[in-house]
C-alpha cells in the first residue's frame, strides 16, 4: 500500500467512526473495536490506531479499559442555553480538499462541534471535485446560509472567501494572510519560528533542516535568512508529491537533525525517514505546527491548536450574526510548543 492510500484509509475510518458519534447524539454509545474495524475494512490495525488518536486528541470518545470504546455526548452535544439557532456553513480549503463527507467540515479545528454545543446548525460543505471558484460559489449561495466558515490555504481560497462577503454573506476564515472583508483568525507562529530560530542556533550543526510544508508559506520562507551562515533548509512542498520528493532527497544523502512539519504529515514523513534510517528521535528532532499529532510515534516539539480557537470562532460567530461585531478583523492567537516525549 503506497503512502497515498495509506493516509486516506486511516481518514475513512475516521469518517465512519465520527459518522457514529455524531449521529449518538446525547447517548454514549459503545464503537467498533479495532478488530471489528479490522475485518470491516480490510486494514491494518495502525492505521485503525490512528483514527481513534485523533478522536481521542478532540476529547471525542471515552476509553474504558477492560469494556471499550464509548462516544463522548459531552463534548459533541452540551448546548449553551439562550442561543439562537443559525445555519453556518463550514468549508475545507475551496471544496477540493473536502474528501471525508460529514466529519471533515466537523474536524476544522473542533470549530463545527463549538457552534453546535451553541444551538447553531452546521451545514458541511462537500464539493469536492469542484475546482471552479464560480461554480463552487454559485454551490454555497445555492445553501442559504447564515455564515460561511473555511479554511483558507491558497489564494484562490481567500478570493472565494472575499467574493462570498462581497455579495454579503458573512465569512470567517482561518488564514495565514488578511482577507478583505473578511473575519480572519491565524496562529501566531512567528512567535514560534523565532523561539525555534532560537533553539537552532544553539546546536552544533544546522545544515540539516527539513522543511515540509506550502511552499508559499511566508513565515517558514524567512526561517533560512533568520539562522546562523551555512545554515540550509531544505524545502519539499506538501501540496504536491512531497513523499517523492522527499524520498529522493534522502536517498541521494540528505540527513536532516531537524524535521518541521506542517498539514498533518507527520505520519508520511516519520515512515520516509525511518526507512532511510535516520532515527527520529536521537539523529532527527521533529518538530509539528498541526493543530494535532496523528502518528504515536512523534516524539518531538508540537505546536498544538489553542484549546480556546473553538470558542473564540463561535463566539465572534455569535456576535456577528446579532449584529453587534463588524465581520472584518484580523486576529492572532497565540501559541506555546509543547514536548512529546517517547512513550517507551
């Protein structure tokens, strides 16, 4: 199984998994075990493992040790009384990224299950195979919803954005960049970058750094004019065929001491580097800027998702549908890394 099929197996049992627990509603409901997913799906039992880390890292389900697995009603379905119900939309990217139905547009930054404990209506958006910033519009306006909240990774996502609250629907956004007309919420991870710099500059030798990302990224770019001379930074870009890249890379000699590591590839790229050899937590130090860590095997510096994004989003989304907050701002949001250390 290539690494592709690899990571899409483990988001479809994720998928089916979420499906159930969402569908629980208010009841605690005991899931399939990894050997009934096993058999179900025809996987292996990592990549079942791996669905239920990430279930496990939202607070999604509860494990009783000797019983099972049970949904988590708390987290999903606790409303917050007093609130008036709205239908907001939540968009991954410009719909071409949406592949996981349902659960997908639940799984933007725990927003979706946020706006739900808020009485609010969440209508996800699965367009996938729709590229067309036209015709992907002409889709969200079809909807009529209240609001509008995606993620915005390129700029045809930000034009989409800005041409959906131009015709007056309101739009929040998670992006790196400004979006006229536009809420936009962002990590502040420039503040991580020169803690990082920081941290890089200490160590004995820095012409091993690997840097799998977006290349059009504008903080990571200035990360090989921030370090020490002889500094190098290799960049393989995660939004094409980064594990080809990588791979050749490594085969032709590169051995990085550092990893860093954005989109939720750390699986991909801690399977590239141990079969290059290179051990991932003595000879190369990993570091993540996901809002989670997927694969059990990272050991490393996390930049996790601020436990409060959730309720800075509903809240703002709140206060916009009343009328009582402007839908333009740009807001950072702060955060810490955190150290995973070996489970060994």
């Amino acid at each position: 199984m290539d690494l592709e099929i690899a990571v899409t197996e483990w988001k479809r049992i994720y998928d089916h998994l979420y499906d159930m627990i969402y569908h629980a509603g208010r009841s605690s409901v005991l899931l399939p075990s990894s050997r009934m997913l096993e058999k179900e799906f025809g996987v292996s039992r990592p990549t079942i493992q791996k669905a239920f880390n990430v279930l496990k890292n939202g607070d999604l389900i509860i494990i009783r040790k000797g019983v099972g697995i049970f949904s988590n009603p708390q987290r999903l379905c606790t409303p917050v009384k007093g609130k008036i119900s709205k239908v907001v939309g939540l968009l991954d990217s410009d719909g071409t990224a949406v592949t996981y139905g349902h659960s997908g547009a639940f799984k933007l930054f725990g927003v979706g299950v946020e706006l739900t404990r808020r009485n609010m209506v969440i209508r996800p958006i699965s367009l996938y195979g729709l590229v067309d910033r036209k015709r992907v519009a002409a889709e969200i306006r079809s909807m009529n919803l209240d609001m509008l909240y995606m993620l915005c990774i390129r700029d045809q996502d930000r034009a989409l954005a800005e041409m959906l609250a131009a015709e007056g629907l309101p739009v929040l956004c998670f992006s790196e960049e400004p979006v006229h007309g536009c809420g936009v919420f962002k990590f502040d991870t420039g503040r991580n970058l020169l803690e990082l710099t920081e941290i890089l500059k200490n160590e004995s030798r820095t012409d091993g750094i690997l840097v799998v990302s977006e290349t059009h990224k504008p903080h990571f770019g200035k990360l090989s004019h921030m370090l020490p001379k002889g500094a190098k930074v290799e960049w393989v870009d995660s939004l094409s065929d980064y594990s080809g890249e990588l791979d050749r890379k490594l085969a032709a000699g590169f051995r990085p001491q550092f990893a860093v590591i954005t989109d939720y590839e750390d699986s991909g790229v801690i399977d590239l580097l141990l079969k290059h050899g290179i051990d991932t937590e003595q000879e190369c130090r990993l570091v993540s800027y996901s809002s989670w860590v997927a694969d059990s095997r990272f050991v490393g510096m996390h930049v996790p998702m601020p436990d409060d994004l959730p309720a800075r989003v509903a809240s703002a989304a709140e206060e916009i549908l009343k009328g009582g907050k402007p839908c333009e701002f740009y807001t950072k949001i702060p955060t810490d890394f955190k150290i995973i250390r070996s489970k060994a």
